[in-house]
C-alpha cells in the first residue's frame, strides 16, 4: 500500500542555492499563528463543538473544490451524498462516498486540492496512507478512529492550529446565536463574524422579499421605504460590530459603485417591493448599495471586502436541485478602475475607509489593481483565492503587483474555505511561496536576507492583523 510522505521542501523553488535561503525564510514563518480573516467554517460547528462526523462528510461532501472536480469526470452529486433541496434521497453511506473519492484520487493530481488533502492526512491526522482505491477502506477506518480522539473536537483544533482569529462569514439576516453562544465559552474575541448583506442589496432577486421580512424582524426597522431599509441594514451592522465583526463581504458580479440620486433609489426600492424591477435597475441599484456600504464603512469602521467576477450558480438545473455553492461558480473577466473610480473619489483617502480586493481574473493584477492600490491608502490588495489559491497562483501574484503595489498593500493570507482541516494546509502553502519569492529577491540582490525574513513574517501576520483591524469608526 501506498505510503504518504511530504517532502519538506515541497512548494519550495528548485535549485540548491535560492531552495536553501527559501528554507530559512519559510522556517521563520511557519509557526507564528494563524489569522483567518476571511473564512466560510460555520459558527455552529464551533459553538456545537461536537465530534465530526465521518470522513466522507468532514473531507468530501461540503468542499466544492473536492466535488467539482469528480463532478467533472461523471460522478455525481446524488453518488457523493450532497443533499437536494426537495429530500430527494442520495447516497447515505459515508463510506461508500468515501470509496469513490479514493477511487478517483489520481484526479487530484497537480491541484492544490491535492496538497491540502495530503496537509490534513499527514499533519493534522497523523496518518501515513495515501488514498486509492486499494486504501479506502482502511484509510476511512483510521480516519473515523482519530476523530473519536478528544484531541479533535474543533474547538481544540484552534488551539492546534494555532489559530489567533478566526472570521466566519454570515448573513446580514443572521441572529448571530452561534456567536453568542462562543462569546459565553469565552471565545467571542477569537472568533468573530463578518457582515454579508448580498442576499439584501441585490433587489428583486429570489428571496429578496423574505429577507427583507427577515431584517425588518431582526432590525425592528420598517423596510416598507428605502429610508427603513437603510435604517435596517445600519442597526445590523451595528449588531454585527457589538458581537466583534471586523469586516464585510461582498460577492456582487461588477465592481461597479456608482451612487444614485436619493429619488432615484427610493423608486427602484418601491418597484423592487411591488415585484416591477427591471434587470437594469436592479444593477444599478446594487452598485448604489456598494457605494452606501463603503460610506457605512467609514462611520462604524468595519473593513469593506469586495470580490466580484464570478458568476455564480452558473448551472440552474443544479442550483434549482442542490442550491448554490455546489462548485458551479465560473469566473468572468472583472473590470475595477471605471468601476470603482466613485467610490474611490469619494472614500478612498478617508483615514476611516479601508476596502480590501480580491479578484478572480488574472489580467486586472498589474494593469488595475497593483496601481489603484499604490496611490490610494484606503486600497489593499487581498491574497489569490478561490482558483487561484494555488502554488502557481499565488506567485504569479507576486510577480504581478508587487513592482507597482509592494508588499505593504496587500492584505495578507486568507484561506477562504469551509474546509475547517484544510487551514493549516493553506497556510503553510503561502508561507511558502512567498518564502520562494522573497528568496529569490535575495538570491538577486533586490533585498537582504535580513529584510526578506521581516517581510515574510509581516505577510503572514502582522499585514492581515493590520489591514482587518476596524477603523476608528
């Protein structure tokens, strides 16, 4: 049977002499904790703090990057348990999906999947046994045996991790229990929640309606006017702050921010309610929403995170059974100097607005992104995620802003996943590609050891703490 060993100069450069600075940069990171400043883990499981369930559901069923790529090859959803939205059975059996992830293991080859799965086997398991189709059985066996150990209840698996911060993500419309409950156990500053309005400042859209019942019950604010809506979103945001939230989060498709007339608002929001809003209006409604959003950030101090360019749900027969995040999110090409240049103009040397960037499209890194985030200070680049959380994404990154941004406007590592095991992995892995790029400035003498060592450390802690620190508000 096939053993599974890490190198540990993997993800490192080739080549004796940059490879052994690397090494020593990589090893002055690699145990300064984690911030994890924007992450998808449910508060639940952390506030429920119970054993997880079985290897198929920790490490298969709830991570699209996983899915997705089975899907590709033929199997299905209903194969790998995903639940439909209508109680349609799919496979029950955790160890039969087990089975055929271990089945199809070689698909993995060369994705950053791959290094994240080996990451939890190896280093937060402790287990040395590859997948396949010959293992699957004794690997699901030796796997449901550790997380019977006390040792792995996610609550003690933040101390492991080392993980300082840990930010989840949760709706505008979230009663934010989960957090309630960990700020009883003591971890309500360690934990914190982030601010997602999506679902509300896309007007029109399905389930708008019931969201807005839902804020006009949490708020207490009537959401019958846009006035009582903005009202409404300004005390979640304030709910939000009060249970420690640093951030927002906004998913929207354009970068776009273009404020619109208060009339003009006001009309889309009631044609919005009376089910009469165009296509058009919605858009332009939602790109006022940001620019709103952006002049809340400077009142209440919460870091503004923008990361548009994906069309998500992109399949609707798969979103209609299974919902969305199901692995149908597909990139578009993103555009941010017209679009964001509102905004900007009006907040983006505000001493209390800070916005962080993420994008999806590769071809906006030097031509837009790394300039607006050299001249505007409110600007920070945020770290390649999604697709491009990969070995060869992360330095093209580098290679890219870097000249024209720095390393000073960016924000730092986020991991970005639901995959509560698979933090560490991501981690380690940008620690060591930038350990890799920085090693290569020394080797060219474009900066001392000396210098790259402190930037390394700064890019894995101290630029995250900094760039999601709230504004004075």
């Amino acid at each position: 049977m096939a053993q599974l060993r890490l190198h540990p100069d993997r993800a490192l450069p080739a080549g004796d002499g940059i490879r052994a600075v690397a090494r020593r940069i990589y090893h002055s990171t690699r145990e300064l904790p984690l911030l994890c400043m924007h992450g998808h883990v449910d508060a639940a499981v952390l506030a429920d703090d119970e054993r997880f369930s079985d290897p198929a559901h920790l490490l298969v069923v709830p991570d699209h990057y996983v899915t997705r790529m089975l899907v590709s090859q033929g199997v299905t959803l209903d194969q790998l348990g995903v639940p439909r939205l209508d109680g349609t059975t799919v496979e029950t059996d955790p160890r039969a999906i087990w089975r055929l992830f271990c089945a199809h293991w070689h698909l993995f080859q060369g994705t950053p999947s791959r290094y994240w799965l080996e990451h939890e086997i190896t280093e937060v398991l402790k287990l040395d046994l590859a997948p396949g189709p010959d293992t699957a059985d004794e690997l699901y066996d030796l796997i449901d045996a550790r997380l019977s150990e006390p040792g792995f209840r996610p609550r003690t698996l933040l101390d492991a991790f080392n993980i300082e911060l840990m930010a989840t993500t949760d709706s505008a419309t979230s009663p934010l229990h989960d957090h309630s409950r960990l700020r009883d156990a003591g971890l309500g500053e360690r934990v914190v929640p982030t601010f997602r309005p999506d679902a509300l400042t896309h007007v029109g859209h399905p389930g708008w309606t019931g969201q807005l019942e839902r804020l006009q019950e949490l708020s207490g604010m009537d959401t019958g006017d846009y006035d009582g809506y903005l009202a409404a979103l300004l005390a979640r945001r304030a709910a939000f702050v009060a249970a420690g939230a640093r951030a927002t989060d906004h998913g929207h498709v354009s970068a776009a921010a273009e404020p619109l007339s208060p009339a003009e608002a006001r009309r889309i929001y009631a044609d919005a309610r009376n089910g009469a809003v165009t296509p058009e209006a919605s858009s332009a409604f939602t790109g006022h929403m940001l620019y709103e959003m952006a002049r809340m950030s400077c009142d209440d101090g919460l870091v503004m995170q923008i990361h548009p360019g994906v069309l998500r749900d992109y399949d609707p027969d798969i979103h209609a059974a299974f919902g969305s995040d199901r692995g149908f999110d597909i990139p578009i090409a993103a555009e941010f100097t017209r679009a964001l240049r509102p905004l900007l103009t009006a907040f983006g040397r505000d001493p209390n607005f800070r916005v962080i960037l993420f994008t999806v499209d590769e071809t906006v890194y030097s031509r837009e992104l790394a300039p607006l985030a050299g001249v505007y200070p409110a600007v920070r680049l945020g770290a390649p995620w999604w697709f491009l959380d990969s070995p060869d994404g992360m330095r093209r990154f580098r290679e890219l802003v870097t000249e024209t941004a720095g390393f000073y406007n960016t924000s730092g590592f986020v991991d970005d996943t639901r995959a509560f095991l698979s933090i560490p992995a991501r981690h380690d892995l940008a620690r060591r590609i930038d350990a890799g790029y920085l090693a290569r400035l020394v080797v060219e003498h474009r900066l001392t050891e000396d210098e790259a060592t402190e930037t390394a450390a700064n890019l894995a802690y101290r630029l995250p703490q900094e760039a999601y620190a709230r504004r004075s508000g």
